[in-house]
C-alpha cells in the first residue's frame, strides 16, 4: 500500500463533495433564470445534486469493470443513509417526519429496493435492468413535478432563500452560473476518477474485495453531501428536511445509480453471492425498519438514532471479519439476521401500533 493510495482517497472524497455543491448552486441558479419554480428546482436538482458523488463513482467503476465497486456503492450508501446519517442527526435533535413520507416515499423505497433485488437475483444486472430502473426514477421525478405545482407559494420562497434563485442583476449572471454547472460537474469526474482508483489499489493491497471497500470506504465517503446536509438541517430546526433527504436519496440511489451504472456498464454487472445473500437482505430490512420507527409519533427519537447507530457499527463488523476470515462471522450474520433484526422490527412494529392507537383516541 502507497501513500498515493490514501492522496487519491482523501482528494477524490474531497473533489466529490465540492463539486457535488458547485453543480447544485449553478444548476439551480441556471434552472431559475428559465422560469422553473424554485421548489420544482428543490425537488430535482438539489435532490439529485446531493447523491452525485454516489452516481460519479458508480458509473465511473461500472465503465471500467469494476461492477462490484459499483454495487457495494449504491447498498452501502443507502445503508450508510439510514442507519448511521440518520442516527447521528437524530442524535443531534429528534426529527419530525411528514406523513407523506410514510404514506408515499417510504414505500416506494422499499419498493425500489426489492426491485432492484429481483432484477439482480440471477446474478447479473444487463442494461435492461438498467433501463427499468432508470425508467422508475423519471417516473418518480415526473410524480414529483406534477404533485408540486399544488404546493404552496411559501414553499417556493423557502427553496428560493436556502440556494439563491433571486435573479441577479447582472446581465452575464447567466455565464457565471453555466460556469458553475461546467465546473462542478469537471470536479466529479475528477474526484471519481481518483477514487474509484484509490479504491480498487486499497482493495488490492488489503487482500479485500470491491465489494467490501464499496460498501464501506466509498460508500461513506460518497454519502457526505447527506451527511452535511441532514445535520446542517436538524441544527437549523428544519428536521423534516433532514429525513426526506435521506429517503430521497436512498430513492435515487436505486432507480437512477444502479440503473445508470448497468446501462454504461460494456457488459453485465455481476453481483456477489455475498451481497445477494446479506447485503441486499440488510439494506431491505433497514428500509421496511423505517415504518414503524417514523409511525412511533411521526418523529425519530434519539433512542431510535441511537438503536439506527449500533446496528450499522454491528453491520460494519461484520463486514471486516467476513473480510479477514475469521471463524464467526457467518454466525454473526446468521445471528443479525435471523434474531436481531427481526426481534427490533417486532419491537418497533408495537411501539408504532400503540403511537398509532394513541393518536387515534387523541
């Protein structure tokens, strides 16, 4: 292992998230100099800003090969997504939860996860199954648009404030904030390119697969942007942002990342039997884990963080004695999956079924 290695890490996590930030304040700058609702704007392009790293890295790794590291991304960041960035901001401040997302988006994670764990389940995802997936997200988006334009004029002013759609006076504003969109979207492939190279030499010199550094290292590194802004949102009081973040991302993550990866990808993706027999099963019953914790009072307590935190530190375990080899780490996973995680799902199932007969007497 070589310093480089680390130097294309670091610089690639770092390239990522700046341009990550750089593309979302032109993109949207640019999208509201052409009339396009500030919230409309909210709900596209700040929503997929944030999970550009994961889709530069996926589609980066996906081109080149290394179909592994492109999967392992997309599991791990949604895994990643819901039990560590969700438990670390709910520590910070228990979140509110729109009933919307109960009724609607949640669901539809869960759905999309499932559909992309049956497209993968003979092994390989082609670039049909990359068209299908893709084909849910412009679903999704166009749902989205359509539903905004009955929101309220307020919510426009709220998505105008927090990334500057006021039209500048300048005549040229406009070049600037091309030059933004240019500039972010050159720092993406940059930083992708450095990662997912100083990922596949970490991999190799560590005697661990892509699979393994994909959902660890990457996938991490790759979900930062929610990080900071699920935290930014929770301190700012604004904690029903901080959830539907999370679960919009986890949302494109599925259906426009993996889709997107298996259509540019020269041959078919190939998926570990490692992560059809865990790792999907993990990210799915993390998703189905969110109905009942947000059905408990529409709100994620810092209890529930705290539980969302110490099943990703046993997740992580997991993985690095599965990678080293030793002896119990199938009954680990066995005992993960088949005792613990079930007995939480149970537990959170009566906590909610009693928050919701509360509210119903209420």
């Amino acid at each position: 292992m070589t310093l480089m290695t680390f130097v294309y890490l670091i610089a690639g996590l770092l390239l990522l998230v700046a341009g990550a930030e750089v593309l979302v304040r032109g993109a949207a700058r640019l999208a509201a100099r052409f009339g396009i609702p500030p919230l409309i704007i909210g709900l596209t392009v700040v929503a997929f800003g944030t999970s550009a790293p994961e889709t530069a890295v996926s589609v980066q790794a996906a081109f080149n090969g290394s179909g592994d590291l492109a999967i392992g991304n997309v599991i791990g960041s949604n895994i990643a997504n819901v039990l560590l960035i969700l438990g670390m901001t709910a520590l910070v401040a228990p979140l509110i939860v729109s009933r919307q997302l109960i009724r609607l988006d949640v669901p539809l994670m869960i759905g999309a996860g499932l559909l992309a764990y049956a497209l993968a389940w003979d092994g390989a995802l082609d670039r049909l199954d990359g068209a299908l997936l893709f084909a849910g997200v412009l679903a999704y988006t166009a749902f989205l648009i359509v539903s905004s334009r009955k929101d309220k004029a307020a919510e426009n002013d709220e998505f105008a404030a927090e990334y500057g759609l006021k039209a500048s006076a300048r005549t040229n504003a406009w070049l600037l904030d091309l030059g933004l969109l240019i500039g972010g979207l050159v720092l993406l492939v940059l930083g992708s390119n450095l990662l997912v190279e100083g990922a596949v030499s970490l991999a190799r010199a560590l005697g661990l697969s892509e699979l393994v550094i994909g959902l660890t290292v990457v996938a991490v590194g790759t979900s930062l942007p929610e990080l900071a802004t699920s935290l930014l949102a929770a301190l700012k009081g604004e904690r029903d942002i901080a959830v539907g973040n999370i679960v919009g991302s986890c949302l494109f993550n599925l259906l426009c990342v993996l889709g997107l990866a298996a259509l540019v990808s020269p041959q078919s993706i190939t998926v570990a039997a490692n992560a059809l027999a865990f790792d999907f099963p993990v990210m799915i019953a993390v998703s189905i884990a969110c109905l009942p914790i947000f059905f408990s009072g529409y709100r994620i307590s810092r209890w529930e963080g705290l539980l969302f935190l110490a099943y990703y530190a046993a997740y992580t375990l997991y993985l690095v004695l599965a990678a080293s080899g030793r002896p119990f780490a199938e009954t680990f996973a066995d005992a993960m999956l088949g005792y613990a995680l079930p007995l939480t799902v149970v537990t959170l199932l009566v906590v909610g079924a009693r928050a919701w007969q509360q509210q119903r007497a209420a």
